[in-house]
C-alpha cells in the first residue's frame, strides 16, 4: 500500500518539525550536572584551555571549519544551525570523518524509512507512522553516534596510564617532554596514538604544548586526562617533579580502573535482570504475530490496540530508564 496525496501535508511538516526538534536535542543537551559544568568552566579558564572568552582570531578559524564538502549546504547549514560546536565535537569523538551534513541526512533518511517501512508492512494510520519515525530518527542516530564515541574514549582511557608510564619513563631518562609524547604516539595503537601524534603535529606548527592537549581533550571528554593537563600546567608555574606527578597519576588511574571494575561485576546481576526484562515484552510480540498473526495483528490495527500499545510502551521505557539509572552512576 502506498502512502496517498492526502499524507504529503503531513510528510511536509513533520519534516520541518524534525529539523528543529533535531537542533534543539542536538544544542540544548551536553550533559553533566551544575557542578561537573563549573568544574570544567574552571580548569579551562585557569589552564588557559579555549572557551567561549577566547580571542576572536581563535574564534573565527573556528567557525571557518566546513560543515560540508559542498558550498551550498555548507550555506544551508550555516544558516539553520546557529551554534553546531556541540554537535561537532560529538561527531569528532567517533574517530570518524562525518560531517553534520551527513550526519542529517541520516537522520531525515531514518525518518523517512522508518515511517515508509511502518506504513507499507504493517498499513498504519499515517501520523502513527510519522511519529514514530520522527522518534526514531530522534533517538536511534544520536544514541548511536554516542556509543562509538563513547567506546573510543573507553578504548583511550584503558591504555592512558600505560601512555603516561611511557612519558614518565621518558622524562626519567632524561628526554624533553614532547619526544615523550611523541613516541606514545609512535608505539601505541589508535585512538591513543593517533591523539598524541595530533598534539605533537600542533606544536609544531607553532601551538603550545597546553593549548595542543586541551584540542584533544574536545574529542577525549575524560577528566583523568583534564587533570593531566591541569597537573602539567600547575607544575610548569609552580616547578616540580613532573615524572613523579605522572607516575602518582598513573597509579591512581589504575586503582580507578580497578574500582570501575569491581563496581561492573557487583551489578552484572541487576544488568542481566534489566537486559531480559526490557526485552521480553518485545520478543513475545514478534513470536505471537509469527504464530499467530491475526491475534497478535490487532495490537497495532485496532485503534484501541495501537492505544495500548502506545501507553505500555511509555510506562516500559520509564522502567528501562530507572533500571538504568539503579546500574549505571559515577564512580
């Protein structure tokens, strides 16, 4: 069944309304309570990392980046999003070279599949289908983008404190600190080695050694790294031992990584109750309309049942949500 002319005004304007809700979710999050926010606000200002109070020259090479490979939709773009930092950086995280531009048109592509595929499968009411596409695409992109960023931090932070040992053991033998950096870039796989490689390109094309970490610490959102950069800063003003400070930093790191593990193993239990649970409810969906499909058709062509349906996936998602905030904290 194919959608009909009286769907296109609908079409029309869940389009438009997913652009901007896109811009919103995209902008207004960031994550992080209060203080986490005045911490980070903190440290930039004081370790002289780039902010929003940074010099206008800096600021304007910052907007001079493309936010895409063509002319036009790099205009278009420019235009509908009014600050796309935030969405950048979360785009640069994943290790990958993906564009805003690309980036949306996966998402209205989602959209537009996802409503497509609910329309012609299973012959739903027209704004059903593009509801929940417009929930998809809202959901389903930026989850994942987050997850691969999230993983190649995670995939970082498991080799840091073997990367600092490597500096420690530098300094102590008596080379400069950038040769250092430079051969945990040389001996050490990617994402770190690819980060430490970028920071010593950027000193030498003239940045400083601060300025080079804290535009790696964009893409790494760890604070074990800021506090490396904060120690680093804090021991050129004041003097020190630089290769003991990182040799304390690295041992601390370890026993958090120890901690973070011991914490992961205590709530396996509660995890696997909440992975078998969230996904029960859909799994005897899909085998009740395989077995019998006219019974378990009326969930979603009845209107009473697409009602149901509608409600109890609300109330689960509200238990998947607490279930994942009673596993999941800071530690």
């Amino acid at each position: 069944m194919v959608i009909g002319p009286e769907s296109v005004p609908y079409v029309i304007s869940i389009g438009a309304t997913l652009i901007v809700v896109l811009i919103g979710f995209a902008f207004m999050g960031g994550g992080g309570d209060p203080s986490a926010k005045a911490i980070d606000k903190r440290l930039k200002r004081g370790e002289g990392a780039p902010d929003e109070r940074a010099p206008k020259g800096k600021a304007s090479v910052r907007r001079d980046i493309q936010l895409s490979s063509n002319p036009m939709v790099d205009a278009f773009l420019r235009r509908i999003l009014p600050n796309p930092d935030k969405l950048r950086i979360k785009l640069r995280r994943t290790g990958k070279d993906i564009t805003i531009a690309e980036f949306l048109l996966v998402v209205i592509a989602t959209f537009m599949g996802i409503a497509l595929m609910l329309r012609i499968g299973f012959t739903l009411d027209p704004m059903v289908c593009l509801l929940a596409g417009l929930l998809v695409a809202l959901l389903i992109p930026i989850k994942v983008i987050s997850i691969m960023g999230n993983r190649r931090v995670n995939k970082f932070m498991k080799e840091f404190p073997d990367a600092i040992d490597l500096i420690v053991r530098g300094l102590r033998s008596g080379l400069p600190f950038l040769e250092s950096v430079n051969a945990v870039g040389r001996e050490f796989p990617d994402p770190i080695g690819i980060e430490f490689r970028r920071i010593t390109d950027a000193v030498k094309l003239g940045q400083s050694v601060e300025t080079a970490m804290w535009e790696v610490a964009e893409r790494i959102d760890s604070p074990e790294y800021k506090f490396m950069i904060v120690a680093m800063s804090i021991q050129r003003e004041t003097g020190g031992n630089l290769a003991e400070t990182l040799s304390n930093l690295g041992e601390l790191l370890r026993k958090r990584r120890a901690l973070q593990l011991k914490i992961r193993a205590l709530s396996s239990e509660a995890r696997a109750s909440a992975y078998i649970i969230g996904g029960l409810p859909f799994i005897m969906a899909v085998l009740i309309n395989v077995v019998n499909p006219d019974y378990g058709s009326m969930l979603y062509k009845d209107p009473r049942g697409v009602s149901m349906a509608l409600k109890g996936c609300a109330i689960m998602f509200m238990g998947y949500y607490i279930m994942y905030r009673m596993v999941n904290f800071d530690y």
